[in-house]
C-alpha cells in the first residue's frame, strides 16, 4: 500500500447533522445539595429500542434516518445508542442493511450474541472528500460501535454484495459479535485509496470467511475465533485468539508484521445492558480473566454478575453532576444516556465495586479547570463506553484513577476502563495537562484512544488544544490491550510503574510543531518519544507498538527516538516500528538510538524485532 499524505483526519469536518432529537445537553449549575434521585427509569430519547414485532421497513427507515443524520456529524452534539431487543431482524430475502454513523452505538439486548441475529450487515464506509472519488478515506471514521449480537452477512450486490464493511479507524470497538459470511475491513468499493487506521475487535467470532484487513494500517484482535486473516500493514497484533496468523514480525520487508501472542495476559469485557427475561433491563458486569483466549460466551457463558437496572442512576441530559454524585454517595451506579454532560467538578467514584456505564457515546465535559471523573483506589470499578473532551479551561487532568500515592492490591477485581476515549480539541478548544492518569495498580485499560486532535476546533494549531501528554501511568502492574495515543506536545506516554504491560500501542508524533526549538526534550533530545518508561523502572514488557512521523509545517522536525526506556533486563519491548507518514522531517530511532531512521529518503517500516 502507498503511504498516506496523512493528514488522514484532514478536511472531513461535516456540515451540521439534522436532529433527530430535540433533548439536548443544558449547562449544570452549581447547587447546595442534591437529593438522591431515583434508580431505574427510562433510558430517554437518544435511545432507540428496536424489536423484532416491528415492521422490517420501519426498522430499515429509522436505521437510515439516524445514519444520515450522522455520517458527517464528527463533532457535533447529537449522541445515539441503538439497541435490538431479543430476535432476529430481516431474512435471506429482504436483508437488514445499514450504515453506522458518528456517535452511534449499536448493541443487541441479548444476553449472548446469538440472542440478537441480524440477517444482513452492518456497515461503515469511507467518507469521500467533497464527493470525490479520489478522496475517500476510512481515516476519520471514529466514535461508532458494534457489540452483542450475531450477523449472517447478506444481501446487497456487486461489489458491495453479501459482505460486511467494517471500514473504521480509533474508537470504533467491535466487541462480542458473531459474523458469519465474508467481512473486511477496508472498503475497496468506495472510491480510492480507501486508506483505513483501525482499530479494535475483542470477544468476538468469524465464521465462514477470512477477515480481510487490506489497508488498514494497524489493527488490534483479543481472545476472538478467527477463519483467517488476510494481510497486514505495519502493525497487526493478536493476542489470545484462535485462528490468528502465526508470529512473524520481522525486519524482512516480505515478512508479514503479525504480532500474535498464545494467550492475553488479564482482560474483563466491557459491562453491557440486556433483558433479562421477565423483560427488565440489566447491566451485566463480566468478570477478570487471566491468560485467556477465546471467546468468554460460547462454552456457557460469560462469568461475571448481573445488576437490575433499579441499582443504577439513569443519567439523562439535564442532569447535574450534584445529582450524579449523590447518586453514587448512595450507592447508586451510573448508566450515563447519550448526551453531552457539562461537569463544573469532576463525577466522584469511590465506593468498591461501581458501574460507570456510557451508552451512544456519552461525553463528559469537564467546565471549570477540573477533572470530568475521578476514580478512588478500590476494587472492581468498571468505567466504560465514554468520551471525555477537555474543556476551553485547561485541566490539569481529565480523569484520574487512584491519588497518587496508590498503593492497594487489586489483583483479583481489577479496575477497567473499557472504550473511554479522550480528547483534547476536535469539538472545543480545550486544554489539559495530561489527559489520563493511572495511579492505582493493576488497572486494566482496555481500547483507549487518546487523542490531542489536528483538525477540527482547535486543531492543527500549535498554540491551540494545548496539552502536554496523554497517558502517565504511576501503578504498579498496570496493564493496556488496544492503546492509541495522537499528537501530544511533549512525551505522550509517560510509564512509571512497575511490571507493566502493553499489548499494541499506536501513535502518531504531533503535526504542527512550528520549529525545531519548541519541540526539544532537552539540549541534546530533538522532539520528546511517544512512549517512555520511567527511568528507575527495572520490570515492563510491551508487545506490538508503531509510532508515526507527518510533519506538516514545512520545516526539518526531528525526534530523536520513538521509545525511550531504561536499558536493563527487566525492560523488554518486542515488535516495534516507527514510519515516515509524509511532511518532512522524521524520526532518527525506533528505541534509544537503536533502529533505522526513518524520513523521507527511507519512509519506513523502521522495526526492531526486540530490544534490548
């Protein structure tokens, strides 16, 4: 594949999206004191409940009302979550096909996957730029989701026909589904180059085809079956999944880079609504697993404990967070409704065991220079399904896990975050020191895309969406499945604890560093590295991990090293690669001087199979 001139989010900002729901987010005001509100209730009116009893054509005209709405909507405020009660939906002869757009979650309400069958496919395309077929991209489609149910891939045709096109980059999780037919990755169909930056599965099944990856760059496959795999990129990693291509990562340029471990480390599935079956709604919380591989629902089902809904605040838009935060003083979980939530101090989780639950993509917005959330050091809190956009006045953190100084056990019920996405820019021209911070041990940090944004408001502007680093992690044995960290101003991630893990990281160096002068780590250090290990930390262990150069002001940038980490035993980094995107400029060495440069005279793949 031709590298991209990736400005790859470039040029896609949408018109405004009709709204197909009037409820929108009003400003939180301050208040004395707030009563507990009530558990349960209804999920509101950016949840859209489809059943099987409906009229196929009904169900087709409301999907595609809410795509339409929705496929430019990048930054807008409109907020949707999708969910199919217990059936099955269209048939081999008048299929159910649809498109996903931005900010829209679609969920079946089943217990398992197979309690939701779709006849048909559901899809995400490339966007074409202005309408031109020589400018369509699946570089910018984020913010959209696929979970808990079963397609049998039909219907359309040529060559559209009998496939699902799951053509996504971040924050476009695919978990706990089961696909039977053919379905890819890329669109081939949709004008050229199709170029794609995904992406994430996890928990999930293929059955009757081989996954086709095609342009997409780098991907990211969990404890998932597999009838195949087609190609990689630069950087495709497996970890715990049947079916998966063999390991090969290698510095020969034949060599396919697969990155595929036997088993994931520690992994816990995303919490997820369903009926249960006197028809009330439930959260189920999956349980931690350890050195798992496979799917966690086919042989009996997933462990873990349901909660009835009655235990959860239903967060509506025009909630306060005085309100949230009574809620959880009593003991109350949240189920956050799609929306945007205005936070003037940040959503407090302190007691063991809590449920912070996001559907259609709720956003937190943190309003006073504050935090949006801030988790205590206790067991077993699952924070999922969220973004988090810094506010115009800078934070000096978006959320917090654990005070730093955290130094309980969590082995046995760990926290999760599970498709939190954080931002800085894009929507508003926000600010943050650091975007997330890990201080609690053995946190598990599961799809994270953390991005400083290079279009949209504020974006591809030095001096604008101002933000030094994405990710500090101070915990001890904290691990990371599926991490995306973009455009940081100074060390992206900074990893300071010990025997941690990641396993696939993706990043790319900032765009718009002006001069070589502002972006120096020190005198000797040009740029500052997208991942660093703290330099007193003796045991870490990372798997799969790209890091990418497009500077694109015109001028000589260059970063000393992509990896920075202490040279001892302990330390140990397998398959790593930077690439020249495009601009000028790149990036000297892969790990501590240690691997090729790459610029526009070697574009790359630069890879170090290991180090040290």
């Amino acid at each position: 594949m031709n590298r991209a001139p990736r400005s790859r989010r470039y040029g896609l900002a949408a018109a405004a999206a009709t709204a197909l729901v009037a409820a929108l987010v009003a400003p939180t005001t301050q208040a004395a004191a707030a009563p507990v509100p009530p558990g349960g209730g209804s999920l509101g009116a950016n949840v859209v409940v489809l059943d099987p009893a409906m009229p196929k054509a009904e169900v087709q005209d409301r999907l595609n009302a809410l795509a339409r709405a929705q496929a430019g909507n990048e930054f807008g405020p409109e907020r949707y979550a999708i969910l199919f009660k217990p059936g099955t939906y269209g048939t081999a002869a008048d299929p159910l096909v649809f498109p996903v757009g931005f900010y829209e979650s679609v969920a079946g309400l089943g217990k398992n996957p197979g309690d939701v069958v779709i006849n048909g496919s559901v899809n995400v395309y490339n966007q074409c730029v202005g309408g031109d077929q020589s400018q369509c991209y699946a570089t910018t489609n984020f913010w959209r989701s696929l979970s808990n149910l079963t397609v049998n891939v039909a219907g359309q045709s040529g060559c559209y026909g009998n496939t699902d096109f799951w053509a996504v980059s971040q924050a476009a999780p695919l978990r706990r589904v089961q696909m039977n037919g053919n379905v890819t990755l890329m669109d081939y169909c949709t004008g050229s180059p199709a170029w794609a930056s995904g992406g994430f599965i996890a928990d999930s099944k293929f059955t009757g085809g081989t996954v086709i990856n095609g342009s997409q760059q780098q991907f990211f496959t969990r404890t998932s079956n597999l009838d195949g795999w087609t190609n990689g990129v630069w950087n495709q990693v497996f970890c715990g999944t049947e079916g998966a291509p063999a390991q090969s990562f290698s510095t020969d340029p034949a060599a396919s880079p697969y990155t595929t471990l036997d088993t994931c480390p520690v992994t816990r599935e995303a919490p997820y609504l369903y009926l249960d079956d006197q028809g009330h709604y439930r959260v189920f919380v999956p349980a931690a697993q350890h050195d798992s591989r496979g799917t966690t629902w086919e042989d009996g089902g997933t462990p873990g404990r349901s909660i009835g809904l009655d235990d959860f605040f239903v967060v509506r838009p025009g909630a306060t967070v005085q309100q949230i935060n009574a809620a959880l003083r009593a003991g109350r979980n949240l189920l956050l409704t799609p929306g945007v939530y205005e936070l003037p101090e940040a959503i407090k989780v302190t007691r063991p065991g809590t449920q912070v639950v996001g559907l259609g993509f709720a956003t937190l917005v943190p309003t006073d220079g504050n935090a949006a959330i801030k988790v205590d050091d206790v067991d077993g809190v699952n924070v999922s399904g969220l973004i988090i956009d810094a506010g115009e006045k800078k934070s000096p953190v978006l959320m917090q896990v654990g005070n730093r100084g955290s130094k309980a056990s969590h082995r046995s019920d760990p926290i999760a975050l599970s498709d939190v996405f954080l931002r800085v820019g894009g929507a508003l021209n926000g600010a943050a020191d650091t975007a997330l911070e890990v201080n609690s041990d053995d946190t598990l940090i599961d799809d994270a895309w953390i991005w400083r944004a290079d279009h949209g408001t504020g974006g591809g502007s030095w001096t604008s969406a101002r933000s030094d680093t994405g990710l500090v992690v101070n915990g001890d044995r904290v691990t990371a499945t599926g991490l995306a960290v973009e455009h940081f101003q100074k060390t992206e991630v900074q990893w300071n604890g010990e025997q941690g893990r990641v396993v696939f990281f993706q990043n790319e160096n900032p765009y718009d560093v002006p001069n070589q002068a502002a972006w120096m780590a020190s005198k000797e250090q040009k740029g500052y590295p997208a991942f660093a290990v703290g330099p007193k930390v003796k045991t870490f262990e990372g798997w799969g991990m790209g890091s990418y150069s497009y500077f694109n002001q015109g001028v000589d940038i260059r970063n000393s090293t992509a990896f920075q980490a202490p040279t001892t035993p302990g330390v140990r980094f397998h398959d790593l690669l930077t690439v020249f995107l495009n601009g000028s400029g790149g990036i000297d060495s892969v790990i501590n001087g240690t691997g090729r440069a790459v610029d526009p005279a070697f574009g790359g793949p630069s890879n170090v199979v290991s180090y040290p």
